[in-house]
C-alpha cells in the first residue's frame, strides 16, 4: 500500500509516499481502507522525534507512518470483531497509521460514519472533538459557567466553544481579529490578544468572572489568565505538559473510547456542533500539510485524502 512514511527525524521534508506491505485485521481488529486522516499536533511531534523515539530507534530501523486519526471503509473483519461489517463507513482513532491507505485497529477504536458527515470532516474529526470534550469534562463546564478559550478558533478550541454552548455555558474565545467573526458565528464572544488583555476579557464576561479556562496557546497568556481565575484546578492546558504541575493546573488524561467518539457523532449528525477544515491535502503532499500546520495561526482543521 501506499503511505506518507518517515525513515529518519526531521522536518516536514523528512514525510514522503512510499510503498509499504498493508496491514491485515487479527482478533478483535478490524481493516479500514482510508479516505481521509487529519493532521494533528502529536503527528507532527512524531516526525520531528520529540516523542516515541525509542532507545536505539534514533534512525528508524523501519518506516513509521503517523497519523492518529482517520475515516474509511470497513475491508476486514477480524475474528471476535463484534458490530462491524464489510463495507460498514467508520471513523476512529489509534496512535499511528493513519497516513496510510490501510489501517489495522480495535473494534472498539471506531465508530459509525452518519451519511451526513463528509469524509475530509469525518478524518480529522475523532482527536479534536474528543480532546475538547474530555478537557470540558474534566474543567467541569456546565450551565452558567464562563470558559475562557486560548486559541479558540483552532481545531479543538473551535469545537469546545460549541460543546460549553450545549452544555449552557457563556464562552470567552481568545484569537486573532481574523477569526473573530468565525467565533461569533459559533456563540462566543471574541478577544483580541495584547496589551489590556485581562480587562477585555472581565469585560467580555458576562458577570466579570471567568470559571474555567482551557489554553491552547501557553506561554506567558497562560500565566496572566491565571489571574482571572479563582480554583486553578479548572484551568487546562493542552500544551504546557511539563509546567502544568507547577502551575497547579490540568493537563487532558488519556480517555478517548468510540462510546465518547459515537455522542460526538451524534452531535454533528443532529446539527449541534460543526467542523470547520481549513485546507485539504492528497496523501502525497503530507509533507506540505504539516509544513502549513507549523506555519500556525491555522483555523479549524487540516486533513489529508487517501482514498
């Protein structure tokens, strides 16, 4: 089969389309062939080795494909494979993979494509949806509450801003000027970064408080939003891992399940929440994809096609 691979570290140029032997479906597992496979900041860490480098694996003894989340057609059953068929439509999540035109997974990584949903929007839909959730649910967002968003028209900050409006609460969505119609449009109340920041979100806010925050951007935003919020246990930070303990504040814990990928679905597929995809990519322009990814101030999602 045919995939967007590395062989060494690197920058984007390190990614090109190869020929690798396809995968099969064992116990439990079910084969996808991909039509699409979003493109994500753990895809991106992963070529430049800052993450699963393995001790002795610093030049790759075999390719690695990235790619953590995809859509595609069920081509395989595995024995034990229970609710899945031939031909069944499907989106879902691993770790990598996904930049390929086949891809091996559990039965329980995936979950079942609404006619509604297109391709480009069911590929890179499972890891930003599902992170927003899990940050929500563990900040404790419900009705009432106000939710400050760092990077709130990015992939996860977009869809977090319309699951705090599901769940009644007001959002705050800190981004640049460009996307603040964009979050209007979605139920926020836009913010501009720089000087005054911290004065135009009290007043922003609906009652002068902010509840919760989930930051996506870091860095110094990061430590003066501090300041607007009284319990730091319900600030979140979806990228500064390593100063989160510090800070004393949360980091997202690994629960992903096709049970919370499904409700999300469902979501979409009822009209409750939208995806925005900013750009689309063939497989064998991965390379230019993530060269665009790390260019930043990107709105929604970027997703490449395979099939």
């Amino acid at each position: 089969m045919r995939a967007a691979a590395i062989a060494e570290y690197g920058g984007p140029e390190v990614l090109r389309l190869i020929e690798v032997d396809e995968p099969h479906a064992g116990a439990g597992q079910v084969r996808v062939r991909v039509k699409a496979a979003g493109v994500q900041p753990f895809d991106v860490a992963v070529v430049a080795g800052q993450i699963l480098r393995e001790e002795g694996d610093r030049d790759l003894a075999t390719p690695r494909i990235p790619g953590n989340e995809f859509a595609g057609v069920v081509d395989e059953v595995g024995d034990g494979a229970a609710g899945f068929a031939v031909g069944d439509e499907v989106l879902g999540f691993g770790t990598l993979n996904a930049y390929g035109e086949y891809i091996v997974v559990g039965a329980d990584q995936i979950c079942r494509k609404p006619a509604n949903m297109p391709w480009v929007v069911a590929g890179g839909f499972s890891a930003a949806a599902q992170t927003a959730d899990i940050a929500l649910k563990e900040l404790r967002v419900g009705a009432g509450d106000t939710v400050l968003i760092h990077g709130a028209a990015g992939a996860v900050g977009h869809v977090a801003v319309q699951l705090c409006r599901i769940r009644g609460a007001d959002v705050v969505g800190a981004a640049r000027p460009a996307h603040h119609d964009f979050l209007r449009s979605l139920g926020a109340v836009p913010v501009g970064y720089g000087a005054g920041f911290l004065d135009r979100v009290r007043q922003a806010a609906p009652r002068g408080v902010v509840d919760a925050c989930l930051d996506g951007v870091g860095g110094d935003t990061l430590d003066d939003s501090l300041r607007l919020i009284s319990d730091r246990s319900r600030t979140l930070t979806l990228v500064e891992h390593e100063k989160a303990p510090r800070l004393g504040i949360r980091v997202t814990p690994r629960a992903r399940s096709a049970e919370r990928l499904a409700e999300l679905v469902a979501h979409y597929a009822e009209g409750r929440l939208a995806f925005d995809i900013l750009e689309t990519y063939p497989l064998a322009d991965a390379a230019e994809a993530h060269r665009r990814y790390r260019a930043r101030n990107i709105r929604g999602k970027l997703v490449l096609t395979v099939g």
